[in-house]
C-alpha cells in the first residue's frame, strides 16, 4: 500500500567536483532509504519509511548520463505501529515474502545547469510489477569528505505513484490509491 516509495532513491550523486568521464558512486546505506506518506480516511497520513537502501550509481556529468540501479528492503517497512507494518507486509498489499525487495533502474537522468542531477527517470519494479517512474530532486549537492578522504553527494528526490499499479489495492478508497515518496540519499565515490 504505502510501500512504493522505495523507488528510487538515491542516486543523485553525480556532482562532485570538476571531473571529467564517468563516476561510479557506492550508495552509503547508512544515509539511504525512503520514506512515504499516503492519505488515510480522508483525515490523516500514515507514513512510514523503508530501507536501509543499496546500490549504485554511475555519473559522467560530461556527457550527461546516468546508470543507477537500488535495491529496496521492502520487508523492512516500518510505520511506528508494529500491527501496521505487519499489515502492509502482507500478501494483498507489499508481499514481502514472496518479494521482499524492490527495485529501481535508470538509465535517463536530467541535469542542471551547473551540473547537478535534476531528475531521475526509470522503471520501478514492485510485487514483480514494473512502471516507470521519475524522481525529482527536492535537494542535490556534492562535497569533500575530509573525515572519508572522498567526494560524497546526496540529497532528498520525490515521486508520487499509484499504489494500485503494482497490485497493492487493499483499503481503496478509504486508504489513498495515491504514493507520495521521498527519498534521502547518500553515495561515495572511489
């Protein structure tokens, strides 16, 4: 229901400094993962989050393109209410023991002016379903990390998506068909 929002994460990190060619960036676990929120009853909005996230992205600023590809805990899902997450780890809604993981692979990313990821656009693949889906960086910067001795970026990306294209209906109307996701990402070059 509310588990969508692994897509995609985080994979923003293309900035660093004035290097030319490609960049291949190791997602930091500790500082990926995904939240989401969905409208509940009409009167509230259940959030929760979802990971740590995994994976990697590879950057060529230069020539404008992108390569990431995560892998999303779906089965770590936690809303603050154990009954809750218990729910939506259930065959009718994320079927986290039939597919406990999520993915998202892009291979189109849109830049800024100055070189910093804007967009991501991919396919999101849930409960074996797959749909394209854009994240839209909220935040993206790049930094030296003197303690790592590395380029680090990161940043906050959003998406919204229908929870009901992957099969995910339970609850509808009373629980959104709707998908709001944001996910925080950090990842570290070589």
């Amino acid at each position: 229901m509310v588990a969508l929002l692994c897509a995609c994460p985080g994979f923003a990190l293309a900035q660093a400094q004035s290097v030319s060619g490609p960049i291949t960036y190791r997602l930091d676990p500790n500082h990926t993962f995904a939240t989401f929120e969905v409208r509940h009853f009409g009167t509230s909005t259940l959030r929760g989050r979802i990971g740590p996230i995994t994976g990697e992205v590879m950057v060529d600023r230069a020539a404008k393109a992108g390569d990431l590809r995560l892998r999303i805990p779906v089965a770590s899902v936690e809303t603050g209410m154990g009954v809750l997450d218990a729910r939506l780890k259930a065959p009718d809604l994320l079927a986290t023991a039939e597919y406990p993981e999520a993915y998202f692979v892009a291979t189109r990313f849109q830049f800024d002016a100055a070189g910093g990821v804007k967009e991501v656009r991919g396919e999101f693949t849930l409960r074996g379903v797959g749909e394209p889906l854009s994240l839209v960086a909220r935040s993206f910067a790049c930094r030296h990390d003197e303690m790592l001795e590395r380029d680090v970026c990161g940043g906050d990306f959003e998406a919204d998506l229908k929870r009901g294209r992957f099969g995910a209906t339970l609850g509808e109307p009373f629980v959104s068909d709707d998908v709001h996701l944001v996910i925080q990402v950090e990842a570290i070059a070589p």
